[in-house]
C-alpha cells in the first residue's frame, strides 16, 4: 500500500464504463453539463474506443421502432418485449427507450456508420425491428463521437486502464466511487454529486462450453464481470430480475450470431434426424400459454424445444444453412449468370455475418471446412449470462419517466428522476438498470443518454459535493489491495506459486465459483435444471466461496483486476441464487427449469426484488407488482394478428 500514490478527482457527473450506455451518456451529458457549467468524468476499465458488448463489432442494429415510417408504434414495441419476457417487463422503461431510440441510430449514421440501404434508399430490415449494418467499426464510431462530445466541448474529462471496484457512500447518497489503474501504482478516489453506472453485465458466473484451447471463449464479452451489479448492490439498490438469465442459442464452440440466418434467410433449425422442433413439439407451447401462443415465440420457448430434442438424445442440432442459401438462390436458376451472381453474394453475406462481429467463428468454419452453401453447421444453446440489454433483464430497479406514468404506476414506478437507482444520486443504464430487456446497443445507448440528462437534472438541484469519511476510504483502500500483499508476503513459502496454504489465486476462484453454478444453479452440465435443494446447496457452497475471497492473492495489477472481477461475479451469482429459490415457479423453460416447480403460476406474474443491506449484511427479497402503461391486448393481438 505504502507505494501506492492516492489520487483524487472530484466532479460532478462520474460515468463507470466505456460501452453503448456510457457512450450515450457521455454525448447529452456534455451537451447540458456545458449549459450548467457542470464538469463530466467518465472512468473505463480498457479502452473507449473497443470496450463492452460492441467491442468486437456487430451485423445488425436490434432495436430500431421506425416510427417516422408510421409502420410500428412504441406500444408495439412494448408488447413484443413484455410478450419475450413472458410478461415481466417494465413497461414505462421500455416504452422510454423506444420512443427515443430511433434518433439514437440516426446519431450512429450522422457520425459515419454503413446502415445498408436498399435501391429506394430505405433501411434493409433483418427483421421487424432490426437493421443491417456494416458494424466491424461500430463502436469506433460511437466512442468517438463521446470522446469528442466531452474533450472538444471543454467539459470533460476520460480515465481509461481504471477499475472500479465500489461505491463510496455518503449516508444513503451516492458519494462516487474507488477503484484502481490496472497499470500504474495509483489508488483512485472519484468524489461525484452523481454517478452513472453502466459497466455492463456478468459472463464467466456459469462454467463456459468453451474450455482448454477455447477458454475464455464466451458469446458475452470476457470482460464484462458483473460489476454493474456489484457496484448498486453493494450500494444498497434495490435490484430487479436477479433470477432472469440469458442462454443464446449460438453457432456451437466460437457463439457466433444466428439472427441473420433466421431472420435474413429463412433458415430453420433441425435435429440430428432432421426434424423441425419448432414443428414437432409446438404442442408443448400451449403449457406456457398465453406467451406460448405469441408470435413471435419467446427466445426461452424456442430454446426450450430444442433442448427437449437434446434431452431426448437427437442431437446435435443444427441450423439448414445450405437449404436456406438453396431457397433464395432458386429464383435465379433459369439464368445461370445471375444464379451464380447470387450464390457469390448469399455467400459473401454470411461470412460477413460472423467477420463484423464474431471473427472467431469465421475461423472456425475455415478450420473446419465448412462452406455454408453446401454443408449445415451446428448450434447450441450457451451457458447463462446476466444481461440487462438483451433477452435477458437482470439489473438495478429504477425509475421510470414521469410523463409515461398513469395513476395506478406512479406510486410504484416514479421518484423523482428517471433511470435514478433507489440509493438518492445513483443512476443506471444499459445492462446495470433491470426489467427492461432487448434494448440491445442502440437501446443502451439511448437509455444512457437519457440517464445521462436526468442525472444532470439531479446536480443542478442537489448541487452539493456529498461527504465521504476518509477513514472508510483508506479501509477499502486497505480491502482492495490486499491481495497484493498477501501474494508478496507469502508468495516464497512455496516451490509452485499457485498452491499455497495462504492464499488462493483468482483462476482457482474463478473455475470454484462456476463449477458450484453450474452444478447446483442449472448450468450446462445440469440442463439448466435445479431445485430447491440445489439452490440452497449453492448458497452454502457460496457462503464458504465468500469467505476464501478475503485469501485471493495477486502477482500485479492485472491479475489485482481479475481478484476483484471475480469477487464481483461472486455477489452476481448470490443475487441470482437468491432470487431463483424466491421466485417458486418456472416463468423461463430454456433459459433455466426449476422441476420442483415445473410450471408458470399466476401469482408469480410480479417482479421478484432484492436489496442487500450493507450496515446489517442481510439480504431482503420482496415483490413489486407489474403494471401496464398500455391497455393489454386481447387474443387477436396477443398472436400478432
């Protein structure tokens, strides 16, 4: 500790993250703070420029309503969410992103993004509500633009190689938050009158399918730890959907994207025997009614039947990638130079599909030799992720709009300033803010943008630098870089440096952490099924995980980063444990099976909430009721008709 120097930097708005959300919230909150004479930090644990979900790059833009085309409304859109998530969706949240999103992605393309176009000039569609884009320097793009908006504008300020590892307090204020540069000896004390957490959500919890000369290897990015979720629990936030994890189906070993084939192509998925699940078992949907007879069908629903297929022994599954390129180029085979043109084009499309946004799976169907057109490729359902964004809805209980909010929800969903946590001066955004799924890239973004004008709302009127007790500080200092100490001091006692009594290392912790998930908590190895028994089992064997994290030991800073990432991942898959033994039914066949209780039940149609109380060490689980903000529909519309 002695040769670590303290920095302090004070501001009014702190921004954790470098991603879509923090991205959006740097750009408005440049444009207000500047209005205000307001300073904004943004603090990234890599770097801007290639950091979060986008890093890699992306095929297509998910969330785009089109309302200036007057063909979707946002009530539309809120129904397509709350229908995918089996009815537990906020929907004044969700209507909040929509309704702002559409300007988001005409930002993205103003600043220089490729939005395919077709010859009319109008947005080539993957499906109702997606867009096709040339997305390799997606993030590029988006970073730059937040870059410029806070360092040209004079009003801010960018750390980036900085973790964050927690929340500092001012009573039940938000205070700002400590952390560490993960390449300089330096202790960093970000004092804010606001803070904006969108460090995205948690991969890693659950042991991977990708293991050996795959590991590491995840459809989520690596990187993303959980520490959204640790910072706002650990402030005491209410959370929300603890129990809602994602599981993609995904190209099988290298997770790359299967969007474009089944909405772009047509393509079907099929089992070993080449039978359509889809067709074959769509009896068992009418167990999960009224949401099994949506359309479209739930991720978790379609999931589901596939892995009834597996669970059956007629695997592997596989998507018809040579029967769908067959289909469209049929219309061309009357003239073999534009039927060969076509087949060269469908070709370039797929493997372009993966080389914008999973390369690595571009170079395992090379290694493999797979030629789309002529062969199917496997897929898979992947281990559980915590994501706020996507299909899933784990995150901080917010907020909503003050203006969307009817009689009946304002008492439960508004107090005071929209994306604002339960702790007073804590914001949230993009996977760190919960109940309101498939807001995807553009969606985070917008969300952050609109967190970013609220939290400046919230300085201008509580414009006092909140008090922070030094003598705490020094103790999480203390608590934080502890396992450097412990690591140097006992670190000679043995020949091998990874075995020792004193001590265990992050990579040890973190294999600890994902075999108890993944045996006990329905990971891949248990079909995504567990139990009560099960359940409680992980939260004995996670208490013991707790207690063995007060002995991680670190070499240098890096492997300091990955003692705190998977100590983040710990209190991530305690939140979920906790929440899944509360919620006592099955809501999401596919995404996990609770065979105690093997059914959707009506009174469990609420949100299940937790809050962890720092001053008692205690966890609270509690319900909140889902209200509408939209009339609900009646059969007709509930199967999109």
């Amino acid at each position: 500790m002695a040769n670590f120097e303290d920095r302090i930097v004070e501001t009014d708005l702190l921004i954790l993250g470098g991603g879509m959300a923090a991205c959006g919230a740097a750009v408005e909150a440049a444009y207000w703070a500047k209005q205000h004479g307001l300073k904004v930090t943004l603090v990234d644990k890599a770097a801007v420029d290639r950091s979060g979900a986008v890093a890699m790059g992306l095929s297509a833009i998910n969330q785009y309503v089109g309302l200036r085309d007057g063909k979707n409304t946002v009530k539309d859109y809120v129904e397509y969410v709350r229908n995918d998530l089996m009815g537990i969706t906020r929907e004044d949240l969700v209507a909040n992103i929509a309704r702002h999103v559409d300007s988001t992605v005409h930002l993205f393309e103003k600043w220089g993004l490729p939005i395919w176009k077709d010859e009319e000039g109008n947005y080539v569609h993957e499906g109702r509500w997606q867009l096709m884009i040339n997305g390799e320097s997606y993030k590029v793009v988006v970073a730059e633009a937040a870059k410029n908006a806070l360092l040209q504008s004079g009003v801010g300020e960018i750390y980036e190689r900085v973790f964050i590892v927690g929340p500092l307090m001012d009573g039940d204020r938000c205070a700002g938050a400590v952390g560490f540069s993960v390449r300089d000896n330096i202790f960093y004390i970000f004092r804010a009158k606001a803070t904006l957490v969108a460090m995205g959500g948690a991969v890693h919890v659950f042991k991977p399918r990708s293991s050996g000369e795959g590991m590491g290897r995840a459809w989520y990015p690596p990187w993303n730890s959980g520490s959204s979720a640790y910072f706002t629990i650990k402030a005491g936030a209410e959370m929300t959907c603890q129990e809602v994890r994602f599981i993609p189906v995904r190209f099988k070993d290298a997770y790359g994207p299967v969007g474009a084939w089944f909405l772009l192509f047509k393509s079907r998925a099929t089992n070993a025997m080449g039978g359509d699940y889809m067709v074959e078992r769509r009896d068992e949907l009418e167990k999960w009614a009224p949401y099994g007879r949506v359309k479209p069908i739930p991720a978790n629903l379609r999931n589901w039947l596939g892995m009834l297929d597996i669970k059956e022994g007629k695997g592997p599954i596989y998507m018809r990638t040579e029967e769908a390129i067959a289909k469209i180029a049929e219309a061309y085979k009357g003239d073999d130079k534009a039927y060969k043109k076509k087949m060269r084009e469908l070709e370039s499309e797929a493997w372009e599909d993966f080389l914008d946004m999973t390369i690595s799976q571009a170079l395992l169907w090379a290694a493999t030799n797979v030629q789309p057109e002529e062969k199917s490729s496997e897929i898979a359902a992947a281990e559980p992720y915590f994501i706020g964004s996507h299909s899933g809805a784990s995150g901080a209980w917010v907020s909503g709009p003050e203006d969307l909010q009817t009689e009946e929800t304002r008492e439960e969903y508004f107090w005071g300033y929209t994306n604002m946590s339960t702790v007073k001066g804590l914001f949230c955004a993009g996977d760190a803010s919960g109940a309101s799924s498939h807001k995807f890239s553009s969606g985070s973004h917008a969300e952050g943008r609109i967190a970013a004008k609220s939290a400046i709302k919230f300085i201008v009127e509580n414009n006092t630098m909140p008090e922070i007790d030094q003598a705490k500080v020094m103790a999480l200092k203390a608590e934080i870089l502890r396992p450097l100490e412990l690591y140097e001091k006992h670190a000679h006692e043995t020949t091998d440096t990874e075995v020792n009594p004193n001590y265990i290392r992050w990579r040890q912790f973190m294999f600890r952490l994902q075999k108890i998930m993944d045996e006990y908590a329905g990971g891949i190895s248990a079909q995504f099924t567990t139990n009560e028994a099960m359940l409680n089992r992980a939260l004995e064997l996670l208490g013991y995980l707790k207690e063995d994290s007060e002995k991680l030991a670190a070499a240098n800073l890096h492997e300091l980063m990955r003692c705190w990432e998977n100590i983040h991942r710990m209190w991530q898959a305690e939140a979920h444990v906790r929440t899944m033994l509360f919620r006592e039914e099955t809501r999401w066949p596919g995404y996990y099976f609770r065979a105690d209780k093997p059914a959707m039940d009506e009174k469990w149609e609420v949100f299940a909430n937790c809050r962890y109380d720092p001053k008692t060490n205690s966890w609270q689980m509690l319900t909140r009721p889902i209200k509408s903000i939209f009339p609900k529909p009646g059969e007709h519309e509930l199967l999109g008709g």
